[in-house]
C-alpha cells in the first residue's frame, strides 16, 4: 500500500466522489436567484442624493459614507472571539471547501452549493477569499476590488443578498467595497 493515502481516508467528512459531485452541483447551481436583495433593481434618485448631499461636498459625503460604511470592509472593526478553532479544509478548490462552510445563510445541501458557486464567483472576479465563518458572520479578504460604478454596485447588491442583516442601502454598500480590501457578510435568524 501507497504511503500516500488521500485525505477521504484521515479526515471526517465526505467521499472523494461526494465532494466531487457536491462541487459538480455547485457550479450547475444558480445562486442569485436565490440570494436576491428585495431592492435589487432600486434606483437612487435624485432627492435621496440630494437629501444625503446636504450641505457637503462630494468628497464630503464620501469620506461620512466611509466612516458609516467601515465596518463593511475593514478588518478593524470585525468581529473578534476569545478564542478560535482553526480548521484546514483537505481541499484547494473553492467549491469544495464551501462544504465545511458553517453559515446560517446555507442551512441546506442546497443552500450550501449555492453558497458554494458565490464563493467561486467571487473568487474569480473580485479574488475574495473567504478568511472566516462564525455561524452568521462571514468575512473575506478581497484582492481585486470593484470599481466604482457598475461593478461597485453589482458586487454590493450581491453582497446585500448574501447579507440581509446588514442595515445599509446599497449605493452605500458600494461605495464601500470600491474602497476596501476587506467584506463582512452578516445573515441571522
């Protein structure tokens, strides 16, 4: 027998060809029909621009945004437990690792492929790594961010999606992620 055994047979969890197959269904999966912010296709107008504008100038209202927003995507504000429990994951591809993903917005096989294909999408174009789950809160480190605009606010109204707790409006959300290096997603019961 090989010296080399693969990682099915010293690791709890499921068969190489489970795993497999749970990848597989994962990236056949749609998740944004799923995940889907009630105001997906909400425009902000021109009152609610002004209503927010104010009194400031525009790199005032940029940097209160900021400030209000900071939580979204740097890591000083996240949240921190006494103690952690570390755990590698005896896979390098993103979809399968998804499996050991404990969150509370995948409770199902389903729902965890789903979550399953958004990490793999989010990998590829904004290359977020998913760095810590806690049960509700996810948090990643994010490599390439969206620039302002359109990609800005497509990442945030996926974001929201996967994030339904998180008391923002979304061209806020945006505005955050064209500027952090960092996304925080909270979905609680």
């Amino acid at each position: 027998m090989s010296k080399r055994r693969s990682w099915a047979h010293r690791w709890p969890g499921p068969s190489e060809s489970e795993l497999r197959a749970f990848a597989e269904a994962a990236a056949a999966s749609a998740p944004w029909l799923t995940y889907r912010h009630y105001s997906e296709d909400q425009q902000v107008n021109q009152a609610e621009i002004e209503y927010h504008a104010r009194g400031t100038t525009r790199v005032d209202l940029h940097a209160q945004v900021l400030d209000r927003v900071r939580f979204v995507t740097q890591t000083d504000y996240w949240y921190t437990p006494d103690s952690v429990l570390l755990m590698l994951v005896p896979t390098s591809d993103v979809r399968s690792s998804a499996y050991w993903v404990d969150f509370h917005g995948a409770l199902t096989c389903e729902a965890q492929q789903k979550l399953a294909e958004v990490l793999a999408q989010w990998r590829h174009r904004w290359d977020a790594r998913l760095v810590a789950s806690w049960g509700t809160m996810l948090q990643f480190q994010v490599g390439r961010r969206p620039t302002p605009g359109d990609e800005a606010w497509a990442a945030a109204g996926q974001l929201k999606a996967l994030a339904p707790n998180l008391d923002l409006r979304r061209w806020e959300v945006a505005v955050a992620l064209a500027a952090g290096d960092a996304w925080f997603v909270h979905n609680r019961p």
